[in-house]
C-alpha cells in the first residue's frame, strides 16, 4: 500500500510567496513531439514542437494552455527564412512575438494559468545567442 | 508552506533516494555582466554575460523546497566566469567554473538541508566540454 502525501495545506501545484512572484511545479503532457513544416500552430498537447521553416519567414501560433505549470518548449530545427511566433496571451503585449532566426533557436515557456512566460530563450546550437522577443 | 512529496511504502527498503517535487518560477530570465554579481533567486534563468569582464557571481539559498534554477554561460571571453553557491551540499561543491560557451549549471532547492544541490552540468551547444565543479 502506498499512500501520497501533498501536505498539511493541501496545495501542491500553484505556491506563492509574498511579493509578484509566483512558483509552479512543472507540468509536462505525455504526448509524442509536434514535427511542424512551414506555417501553422503550435500545439499545447505536448511539450515539444520542432519548427522547419519553409520559404519563410513562417507565421506560427501559440493557443492558451491547458493547465497551470505547463512547459511548452518550441525550437527552429531548420531555417529557411525563418519563423515569427505569436502567443496568444502573453505575460506582455511586448513579449508576444517570439523571432526565430537561426537553426537552433529556442524559447521555454511556462504556463501560469492565464499567460505564457518566457522563462528561458537561447540557442542551442551554438550556445550564446537566442531569438529576439518583442 | 511544503511542497514537498512523501512516499510511503509497505517496503520501505526500496527506496532510498530523496524525492523533491521540482518547482519553478513564473518570472522572466535575466543577464549579468557586472564583475561580482548576485544571481537571482526570483527567475528561474540566470545568463552570465563575461563580455567585458570576468563574472563572479553567488548565489543565496533559494525560496521554497524544490526550487529548481539554471545557471549559463553566454560569453566567457572577458575573463574567469565562475559561481559561488552560498549554501551547497558540500563545500567540495560549492564552485562552479564557466569555461564556454553555453556552460551551464541546473540546481534544485532543498529546504530541509538547507542546500543547493547540483543534479545536471551540460553544455547547451552540445559540445563536450561541461562547467567544472569543485
């Protein structure tokens, strides 16, 4: 037998503290990788989609997501001119468009129940430089 | 306020391992360049940007039980990039040395050592080179 725990308070999945920010345990969907060719939508299925871009610059969407805490992490993997990503709800009016320009090129972003945050940007493929957020 | 998870068992021998529940912040990345400075304990991304000069940051004891933080390096060229960990597992482990591009450190929070404890070193560009710990 086993039992789980969540603790005294019962809260588990959304924590805050004192002051704006707030914490989130991750949540991640057993679902297969989005493969996205050209333009289109991203998924909010699962926490991956591989961008090759088409004769671009590719105009790619990002809907609400579905639970607090959800990751979604989007990568241009091939770059033929390019793809701009618009999120739908943005933290910021001026962070709703994600410019990916280069191969490699990536955003993790966090759901938090009414925007997605952008919590991390870079490149992997050469490590230093990231797509521009506006 | 606990987040953490408690798993019980009719075998306790089988397990082990401390389990945390990972937790992650909803704020947006941020860069240093300054020669001494103090990593943020507030975002989840932290780039340490040693274009000018060399970095030597420290990072305080983080918030909640589970925290999860990423430390990377976007330039190094400028000098030693290194991370000082306030409140580490072990004073063996507590320096965190930066030598490419795209170096990077993942640490999760654990409130009841207190503690910093590094769990991954990658390089994000792939190549085989890793942070150096000691």
């Amino acid at each position: 037998m086993r039992e789980l725990e969540i603790g005294s308070d019962g809260v588990l999945f959304s924590v805050t503290q004192a002051g704006t920010e707030a914490f989130f345990v991750p949540v991640i969907p057993k679902a297969a990788a989005q493969a996205l060719t050209g333009a289109g939508a991203i998924n909010v299925t699962s926490y991956y989609t591989a961008v090759t871009s088409a004769s671009g610059p590719n105009a790619l969407t990002l809907a609400d997501g579905t639970v607090k805490g959800q990751l979604k992490k989007v990568q241009l993997i091939v770059d033929d001119g390019g793809a701009a990503l618009t999120i739908a709800s943005p933290v910021s009016s001026s962070l709703d468009v994600v410019t990916f320009a280069d191969a490699g090129d990536f955003v993790l972003l966090l759901w938090n129940g009414d925007a997605w945050s952008i919590i991390e940007a870079g490149n992997d493929a050469d490590g230093a430089t990231a797509p521009a957020v506006a | 306020m606990s987040s953490n998870l408690h798993w019980y068992s009719t075998n306790p021998t089988t397990i082990t391992a401390t389990a945390l529940t990972p937790v992650i912040l909803d704020a947006a990345p941020e860069t240093l360049t300054a020669a001494t400075p103090a990593v943020s304990i507030n975002t989840f991304l932290t780039i340490l940007d040693a274009t000018s000069n060399g970095v030597a940051a420290t990072l305080a004891d983080g918030q909640i039980h589970g925290q999860l933080k990423r430390v990377t390096a976007k330039v190094v060229a400028g000098g030693t990039t290194n991370l000082t960990i306030a409140s580490a597992v072990s004073s063996s482990l507590n320096v965190v040395t930066f030598t490419v591009i795209g170096d990077t450190v993942d640490l999760i929070w654990n409130a009841e050592g207190p503690y910093w404890r590094v769990y991954q070193l990658l390089d994000t560009d792939r190549n085989s080179s890793t942070p150096t710990i000691a």
